[in-house]
C-alpha cells in the first residue's frame, strides 16, 4: 500500500516544494515509484520537476473537479523517474469552487484510490495556508511530514499545524498522523538553529527527522533548470541529504534499501553539518 504524506506547513517559504521534489526524486532514485501531486496554484513543484504548468494537458485541478482521471492528468516527470500531476493559476480558483460541492473535503482522496496501488510513495506540496486545498491533502494522506526552520518563530507556528492535524485527524481523516518535523536549510554555524534543533528533538522526540537538509546553494538553482536538486547536482551536499533523508523515510516503513543497508543516524547527530558549506 502507497505512503501518502502530505509535505505541508502554513508557513511560506519553508522548503515544502523544495522537499516535495527532491524527496520524489531521492526516492526515485533509490528505486521507489513514486507520485508527486502538487497541491499549490503556484506551481512550483510542478515547474522544479521540469513540467511547464502553462501548458498542462490536466492539472490536479481538474481532478478535483472531476473533468478527468487522476490517471488521466499524470505525466512521468522529464527530469526524473517518477510521475507527476501538476496545477496551475487555475488551482487558486478551486478553494471557492469546491466549497458548495459534494464531500469537498474528500475530493483529492476518491479521485487517487483507484491510482494508489501504483505507488510507493504519493507526495502531496501542499500550499502556505490551511485552507480547503491543504484539507484535501491532509484528508487523503496517512501522515504529514513538515519543513521546519530552525528559528524562533517556526516553533510558534508548529502549534497551529499540530492542532489543525489534530482537528482532522479527530473528524475527517482517522489515519493521518505527523510523520516527522524535518529540519531544512540548516546552518550549523548559526548557534540559535542548533539551540531550536535541540529544542525540536526535546519536545518531538523521535518525531524529528534524523536527516537534516542543511542550507546549500544547489538546491536552490536547481529550479531554475527544471530539475530536483538531487538530479541536477547529485554530489552537493543538499543532495546528499535528500538521498539520506529517502533511505531514512524508506527504513523507517520497514523497506529494503538497494545495495545497502544503512541505518538512520544516531539521534541528534549531524556530523555532515560540522563544517562550513560551500557548496
Ligand atoms: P511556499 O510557501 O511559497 O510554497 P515553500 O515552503 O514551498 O514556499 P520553497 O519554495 O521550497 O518553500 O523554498 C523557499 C526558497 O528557499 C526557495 O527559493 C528555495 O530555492 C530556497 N530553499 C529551499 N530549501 C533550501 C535549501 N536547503 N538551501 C538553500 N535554499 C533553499
Ligand atoms: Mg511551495
């Protein structure tokens, strides 16, 4: 059965769409078949895996309206080797559209049960608001995983994404759970994101990611070259971290890594941070 996560968070700007990909494209990579969907009007998910979202044949947009499959409306990426449903501007109008419809909420999830089976892993890029786009997500998903900065005023805003996760989990969706807090464009040098990683890992628990995405140039062009990070510059140290962050999702579902067996790291360590980063 497909792990359905959503990557959400209400705040912009976090790295969702970033993980999204290189996560989609990590998990590619070490033989997973995996479907992204990209929940956001922006579209940038769509964009990073190299799909021109002005020119879609069916986006997640129709889907959720029902004017055609979700079978219907997915590609295979071109940068990579997993399949993508991709949105658009036209998204931004479905929020409305669906309120007056039938099992709004449910729409994404009765639309993808007859596709699930396909996958392994199904990544939802989830929007920076908790409106119905992200409820439709977070209602087809079994658990969410949530970029974090390491600073203050993220920790402030992980208690509103928890109690709208609790809020779903108690009325619409009995299966969805936090995954795990992954944090992202990590810098160690910075001792304030050191002193909130710890602080994660004290209150959270073994509900923080292992894998940490530090802050690293390559993951950021990558975009602009339509490609995942992990494809582009699979040797930079954000790609790297990508590819141990899909091993560590993968061991964690009890699967079996290609070649290798490699355990997460010890809890609370990130050795690979250490130094400064140049690349
Ligand atoms: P939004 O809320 O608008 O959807 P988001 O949460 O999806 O934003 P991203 O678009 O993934 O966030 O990232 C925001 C910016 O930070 C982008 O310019 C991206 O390239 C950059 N970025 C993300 N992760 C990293 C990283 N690990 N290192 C360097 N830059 C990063
Ligand atoms: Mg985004």
């Amino acid at each position: 059965m497909a792990q359905i996560y959503c990557v959400a968070n209400q705040k912009g700007g976090v790295g969702k769409t970033t993980t999204t990909v290189n996560l989609a494209a990590a998990l590619a990579a070490i033989g997973q078949r995996v479907l992204l969907i990209d929940l956001d009007p922006q579209g940038n998910a769509t964009m990073g895996c190299g799909v021109d979202k002005r020119a879609l044949p069916h986006s997640v947009y129709d889907v959720l309206l029902g004017n055609c499959t979700a079978q219907q409306a997915m590609q295979t990426s071109p940068a990579a080797n997993f399949q993508v449903i991709g949105s658009n501007r036209d998204l931004a109008g479905a929020e409305i559209e669906l309120v007056s419809m039938e099992r709004r909420e449910n729409r994404l999830r009765d639309a993808f049960e007859a596709v699930q089976d396909q996958f392994d892993f199904v990544l939802i890029d989830c929007p920076p608001s908790l409106g119905l786009l992200t409820l439709n997500g977070l209602c087809m998903a079994k658990g969410v995983i949530v970029p974090m900065l390491c600073e203050y005023y993220a920790l402030e805003g992980l208690t509103d994404l928890v109690n709208s996760i609790k809020q779903v989990h108690a009325n619409l969706n009995r299966d969805l759970k936090i995954i795990g807090i992954l944090r992202v464009m990590f810098d160690a040098r910075v001792t304030l994101q050191q002193q909130v990683s710890e602080e994660l890992r004290q209150h959270f628990g073994d509900k923080v990611f292992d894998s940490i995405i530090p802050r690293n140039v390559r993951l950021a062009e990558a975009p602009s070259h339509g490609l995942p990070g992990v494809v582009y510059d699979p040797n930079a140290k954000g790609s790297k971290a990508f590819i141990e962050f899909a091993e560590e999702l993968v061991v964690r579902n009890g699967g079996k890594l290609p070649n290798k067996t490699k355990k997460p790291k010890a809890a609370g360590a990130a050795p690979a941070l250490v130094k400064p980063a140049s690349n």
